[in-house]
C-alpha cells in the first residue's frame, strides 16, 4: 500500500543522503520526495511517498528515526491528512488547439504561467489524482516538457483541537 | 584558551578517559600523531595496517566495554579501515575511527590522497562527522563518544581535515550532550514488562534466546538471576557467548547454524521464547517462516528497528537489557508463581534427553591425526583457571571455538559474527591484550583468515603484546570446503590453500615464538610451552584437513532439522593431501 511519511530532519549537509542511502540499502522504494526547510530554518521537512506492507512500512519508519538526523517521523496514513502537488506542463500549441488547452487548464483551475505563439506553461496543483487527470488531457495536444514536485503533505487538524488554541480564536475575531 | 585543533583532540580524548590509541601516520594527520608524540597518558599503539588498527579498537572495545579509538590518515587510510567499521556496525562494537581528511579549501578537488571519507562511511558507520571549523572540534568529538557508547553501540568516524589540526581555537568540552533526534530508549513499558510476567508464568516449554545485547548492557547477574529464579534453559547466540555461564546446568550452549543439538530442538518445540538482546539472525532462525512455530517469542531490545524485522513479536519491550531484566525480576518475585516451575517439570526432562542425546563430542583416536576439537577442548583445560579472553578468525575453527570453549564470564570472548571478516582474531587480540596487559590472551585462528592480517604479528612483538596464537591449520578454507563437500559434490573450487607459509619460520622472521604439533600426543606439550613464553606465539597446529563441523543447519533449514555427521551420499572429490609445511616440497606440489 501506498503511504506518505512526513520526516522532520537536522537542516544539515549529508542528511538527504542519510535518508536516501537507509531506502536504497535495504531495498525500500521511494516514489516521491520533497524537502524544503521549517519556520526554524535549522531544519527541514521531507515528504516521502513509498509503497509497503505494514511489516515493510513499519520497517521504513522505525528505520527512519533510527537516523540521528532525523527528528521526528510521521505515517501520514495513520489519520486524514491533505496532499497537494504542482505539476509545471509545457505544451505545444496549433493555432486551433490554444482555445481547449486553456480550457482544460479552467477546468483544473490551472494557470497559464508563460505563453508563446506555440506554447503555453500551465501550472496546476492539486492531490495526485488531478494532476495526472490534466497531464492525461493535455496530452493529446502535445506536452513539450513536464516537471513535478513531489507530493508534500500535512495531517488534517482535529476540530476539537483546533478550538482548544486560543492563538487561532483570536487571529479569526480579527 | 586557544589550543591548536591537534591538542584540542588530545586533550578531548584524555577527558574521555581513553588510554589507547591504535593508528598509522600519514600526511595529514602528523600534526595530530606530532601532539600525542609530546605527552604520556594515552599510548600510541603504531600498526601495521589500518584494517589491523580497526580490528583492534574492536577487540579493545568488546573486552573493556569502553569506546576503542584509531587513528588513521585521509585516503587509502580511511579506506583500509572500512571493514573493521562495517563489522563494528554489524556486531555493535563502540569504536571512534578518527581519519585525516585533506585541507578543506581542497575538499571535492580529487587533491592528493582524498577520500570521500564521510560519503564512503555513511552506511557503515551510527554517525560520522566532518569537522569544518576547529572551534566545533570539541563538541563533535563529545557527541562522538556519546553517541557510540549510547543506545545500541555501533561504530562513529570523525573526519578532521588538516587545517582544522594545524588551526587555532577555543578549547570546549562539554560535559554532557544532548541531541534532539536521538534519545534512545532504556525503561521498558511497564505494562508489557506485565505482559511478559503473565506470559512467563503461563509457559509450559520457555527458553531464553539471549544475544550480545546482554553483554553490552553488562546485564549477565540479571540474566543468570532471571533464569535460576525461572528455572527457564538458555540458548546463546554466537555474539551472546559468556553472558551466561556456559559451565551452568541450564545453559544449552550456542543455538543456530552450528548450535547444539539441545538448544536448537529447545528453542523449535517451544511455546514461549524469551529472546534478549538478540536480532533474529538467519544463522539462528534458519527457515525464518518455521521459526518456533508453537512459541510466543517476547523480546527486550533497544533498537526498535530490531523488533519484529524479521520474525513476529508477541511482546515487544523496546529497553536496555539491564534495567528491563532488573524489573521483570522485581515483578517475577512480587508474583510468585512456584506452581509453574513444577509444571515445567517434563520440559526439563525433554530438554535433559535431548542434551543427552546428542552432546557436542568428537573422537581423537591416538595414531590419527589430530582432530581440531580436541585442540580446543585441551587448550580450554590448561586454560580454565586463568580466566582468559579468547578471540577467534572466522571459519570452522571458530564454530569448534564456539562449541568447546567453555566462558562461563562476559568479554572474554572476541569474534566476528555479523559480518564474519577473515583476519578479524588476531588484531582484535591484540587490542584486548593492550587492555589488559596481564591477562591471557588466546587467538584461535584459521590459516587462511591468519593470513589476512598477519602483518600485525610486528605490532605485537613491537608493543610486547604476548597473544597466543594457535592455528588450527587444515590447509583449507575448512568451511568453504565443507561447503563443497555437501553441496558441491567435492569439487574443491579454490579452497585448498596448500602448505604455505611456514608458520613456524612466519613467527621466527617476526622475532616471534613458533611451534609446531603434528600428532595428538604433542598437542599438550605445545600448549605448555606457549603458556610459558612470554612473547607473542604462534601455535601451528597440523589438523585433519577433512573435518566437517556438526551439527549444522543447511542454509534454509529448520532448527530442528540438524545434519549431525557426515551423510553417507558425500562426495568428495579429487582430495589434495596436505603435508607439513617445509617437508617433502615435491609432494606438496604433486598433492
Ligand atoms: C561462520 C559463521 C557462522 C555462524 N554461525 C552462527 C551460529 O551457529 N549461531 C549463532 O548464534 N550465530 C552464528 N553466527 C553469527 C551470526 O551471523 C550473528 O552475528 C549472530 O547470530 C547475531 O547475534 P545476536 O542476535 O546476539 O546479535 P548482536 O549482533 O550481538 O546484536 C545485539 C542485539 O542486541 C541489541 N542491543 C544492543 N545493546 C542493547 C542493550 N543495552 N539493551 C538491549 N538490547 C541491546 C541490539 O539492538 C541488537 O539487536 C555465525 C557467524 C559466522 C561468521
Ligand atoms: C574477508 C573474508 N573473505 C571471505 C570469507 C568467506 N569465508 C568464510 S569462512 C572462509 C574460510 C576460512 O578459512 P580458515 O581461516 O582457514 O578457517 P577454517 O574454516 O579452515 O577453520 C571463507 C573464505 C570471509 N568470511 N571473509
Ligand atoms: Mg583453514
């Protein structure tokens, strides 16, 4: 099965490397991932989708705060969570097709970010699903060129906590 | 103060107390060898090869439980240490690789003699640091120690480059550290401590796996307490030997590949296993989907990534040996439960018959030649009483090591198991011995695992570290050609090594001792005479070449699956018959 784990990590050289060489050594698969650093700059997020059992993913996230590196993991799986990925898609254009292309970019709520007399960029965002359903109707008319992100992902706030945070209450009365 | 990064690192390591450096100089770090030159606390053992100044720092490590340092240069310094780091990272040994790096306005220029020392020791080491600015020094060689002390144990490399020696900077050391991704885990959970209470309680067929983790953690009283208070038999792993007394009646010596026959029927029939310290080793579970098929397996370790990898755990206590034993004793005695030792009782006469029934023996018929079981099992008489620490090569000599030579006390025993490296005894011999200066010191070797590093016989004639070596010489890599015999059909492919060196004349060119035993009748007369120098000795015992080692389980086996002596259907091939080294050349060469 398909899990998304959110591993907090020392902003430090050697510790993509760290986490990399621990999924290749034994094996372990990773279908994305994604890294920026925190509002405390000294550390950062990584995003990893990879694919397990629960023996496997078990493994994966013991593995993973086994690295003294790492400061936290969470199994985003283990309750609701929101994911979002942005896809950047270059597409050529004929004359007659530059009319649907924006018209399947509406219907993803994507954006054109640059135009030529051939091309558009259009930037969508999104969970997987409709990411891959805009590349899938672009296609047709010819995609030039296509980067990902990755998925990034964060765990859905329990509403009774939620209210419990005085701090949200009050930046809401404003 | 400012110190230069070179004194900043002696005076760390004095802090920490070490007293022994094992190395070898090179470019980069003579400003740091050039410091240690200066003072006397911490002795500078020079060795001959950076893989034997590894091996050392392990052997150091295991026989005092306190961290074993090396010291190498950048390059071909740091990669001649790979392997010792691997096999620490295997066995869990705490050693501090120190290794030179270039300058680092040079670092990623391919300059003379670089390494990319902490991208190549990444996957084997628990952590490596690279030092990049002299006034960090310090804290990195603080959190080094802490961290391969701490926890589960495992080799750490500090990588210094040289400028970072040669520069001035603040001198800090800071008594304690604490680093925000890592903490492990020494209180077990009550609540499972109870779990496993009622489940001991409950056990009709229990036993006790126990692996090196108990020697780590120095939990042997608790371990022997547990198990009289239980009356549960214990089984050992290869790592785990002497963390029980192997001389007691509930021990059923070494379990797996070529465990007992009673440990290994012991731990297949029953229905609680209590495994401590110990990682469920495929040399110990053989067909892991048949583990202990009718056991609820309970088991204590610190590294959670141990726990259910590769069997199922009914009781996972994720703790320190020690001070989860210390409570499950407390509350094995608040609940007494004598009533369950009673109903044990046909448990033990089960185990009893099978410890009967197939005792580890061997047969040394007077005129044959000598059997390397006996080797060990005289070499243990003459040895009980002066408690020695007894390292060992890697092949059969060392399995007939494992299942002959009584330890009945942690740390004396030094033996590659994780990672199984060849060459691993006599260095690692050599650093208990410069431990403990007084104590024996035996090596049981191979002749082709002697020959990986037996450069440091200089290291330790130099240092007058008088280890006794005895080679248990088959002319063969003994286990790959058991191996072929049953399951190659006796094609001997690569495994003869034939008769030479001379170890005799070896150990002569060192300035070293050599004997030499031929028949069973001079096997005592050799020992005695190593026992009495007071030089490094080698031992060069001539051993039937065509001894397997049994019990074993065939890679994929079951525990209780057992080959226990040569099967009738073996074939052995063209058979090279070995002869003493330096006698009749021309046969040898015919052979
Ligand atoms: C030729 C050859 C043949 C072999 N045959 C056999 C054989 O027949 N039988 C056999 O047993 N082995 C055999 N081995 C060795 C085998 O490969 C493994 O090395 C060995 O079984 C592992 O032992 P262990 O489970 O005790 O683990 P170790 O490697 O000693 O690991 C210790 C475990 O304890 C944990 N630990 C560490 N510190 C603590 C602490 N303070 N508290 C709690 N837990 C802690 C660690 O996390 C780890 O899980 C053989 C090796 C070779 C080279
Ligand atoms: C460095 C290394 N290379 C290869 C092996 C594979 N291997 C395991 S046992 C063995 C033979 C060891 O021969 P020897 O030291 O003479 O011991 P014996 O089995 O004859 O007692 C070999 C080659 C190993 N364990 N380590
Ligand atoms: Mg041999």
């Amino acid at each position: 099965m398909e899990h998304i784990i959110s591993v907090l990590v020392e902003n430090k050289f050697g510790v993509l490397s760290r986490v990399a060489n621990l999924f290749s050594g034994r094996g372990y698969n990773i279908e994305t991932l994604s890294v920026a650093p925190t509002l405390d700059p000294s550390m950062s997020m990584m995003t990893i989708v990879t694919q397990g059992d629960d023996r496997i993913i078990e493994q994966i996230v013991k593995q993973l705060n086994k690295v003294i590196d790492v400061i936290k993991v969470v199994d985003l799986n283990e309750a609701e969570f929101v994911e979002r990925e942005t896809a950047l898609i270059k597409i050529h254009t004929r004359q007659e097709d530059r009319a649907e292309a924006l018209r399947i970019a509406d219907i993803f709520r994507g954006k054109v970010v640059d135009s030529t007399p051939t091309t558009y960029t259009i930037e969508v965002t999104g969970d997987v699903r409709k990411v891959e359903a805009c590349i899938n109707l672009l296609q047709p008319l010819g995609i030039k060129e296509l980067v990902r992100t990755g998925r990034v992902a964060i765990a859905r706030e329990p509403v009774r906590q939620a209210v419990a945070q005085p701090r949200r209450i009050l930046k809401e009365e404003k | 103060m400012k110190l230069t990064g070179a004194e900043i690192f002696v005076e760390c390591l004095r802090r920490e107390g070490v007293k022994t450096i094992f190395g070898l100089p090179g470019g980069v770090v003579l400003k740091i060898f050039d410091v240690l030159h200066q003072q006397k606390d911490i002795e500078v053992i020079l060795t001959r090869h950076e893989a034997g100044a590894g091996h050392m720092a392990e052997g150091y490590a295991k026989a005092t439980g306190k961290p074993g340092v090396a010291l190498v240069t950048s390059g071909p310094g740091m990669t001649n240490v790979v392997t010792p780091l691997v096999d620490a990272y295997m066995d869990s040994v705490p050693i501090v690789v120190f290794t030179g790096q270039v300058p680092t306005h040079l670092i990623g220029n391919d300059a003379f003699q670089e390494a990319d020392n902490v991208g190549i020791s990444r996957p084997c080491t628990k952590y490596n640091f690279l030092v990049k600015d002299v006034n960090d020094l310090g804290q990195i060689i603080k959190e080094a120690f802490y961290i391969a002390m701490t926890g589960r144990p495992g080799p750490v490399l500090v990588d210094i480059p040289k400028d970072v020696a040669m520069n001035k900077g603040e001198f800090h050391y800071p008594d304690r550290v604490s680093i925000r991704g890592y903490s492990p885990t020494y209180e077990g959970n009550k609540w499972q401590i109870k779990q496993a209470v009622e489940a001991i309680h409950k056990a009709r067929k229990p036993i006790i796996y126990v692996g090196g983790g108990a020697i780590f953690s120095n939990a042997h009283e608790e371990l022997l307490e547990l198990a009289e208070l239980t009356q549960i038999p214990v089984d050992m792993t290869l790592m785990a030997l002497g963390a029980f007394p192997g001389s007691h009646p509930l021990s059923l010596g070494m379990m797996g590949m070529h465990g007992s026959y009673a440990s290994n029927m012991a731990v297949h029939f029953s229905d609680l296993v209590i495994a401590i310290g110990a990682r469920f080793d495929d040399r110990v579970t053989g067909k892991v989907s048949e583990f202990c098929p009718e056991a609820k397996v309970l088991h204590i370790d610190i590294d959670p990534t141990s726990i259910r990898k590769n069997v199922h755990v009914d009781i996972p206590i994720v703790g320190d040996v020690k001070t989860v034993l210390r409570e499950l004793i407390a509350m094995l005695k608040a609940t007494p439960n004598g009533h369950s030792i009673e109903q044990r009782k046909p448990w033990w006469t089960q185990v009893n018959e099978w410890k009967a029934k197939h005792p580890l023996t061997y047969v040394q018929p007077p005129d044959a030649l000598i059997k390397p079981q006996y080797v060990i099992d005289r070499l243990y008489q003459f040895t009980k009483d002066k408690d020695p620490i007894v390292s060992t090569d890697v092949g059969q000599h060392q399995m007939w090591a494992a299942q002959h030579f009584v330890l009945n006390k942690p740390r004396r025993w030094l033996t590659s198991g994780g990672l199984g490296t060849m060459g691993f005894g006599m260095p690692a011999a050599l650093g208990a011995q410069a431990a403990f200066r007084d104590k024996l010191v035996l090596c049981i070797a191979g002749d082709g695992s002697f020959q990986m590093n037996m450069q440091e016989m200089a290291t330790a004639v130099v240092n007058k570290l008088p280890v006794k070596v005895f080679i248990l010489n088959n002319h063969f890599h003994g286990m790959v050609r058991q191996w072929q015999d049953l399951f190659y059909e006796g094609r001997y492919a690569s495994s003869y090594l034939d008769t030479v060196p001379d170890f005799v004349k070896l150990a002569e060119a060192f300035n070293a001792v050599g004997l030499r035993a031929k028949k069973a009748d001079e096997v005592d007369g050799v020992i005695k005479e190593a026992l009495k120098a007071d030089k490094p000795v080698i031992v060069d015992i001539e051993v039937d070449p065509y001894e397997n080692c049994y019990p074993m389980i065939p890679a994929g086996g079951c525990n209780h699956e057992m080959i226990l002596e040569d099967p009738p259907e073996m074939k052995r091939g063209e058979k090279p018959v070995p002869k003493v080294a330096g006698e009749d050349k021309d046969a040898v060469l015919t052979a």
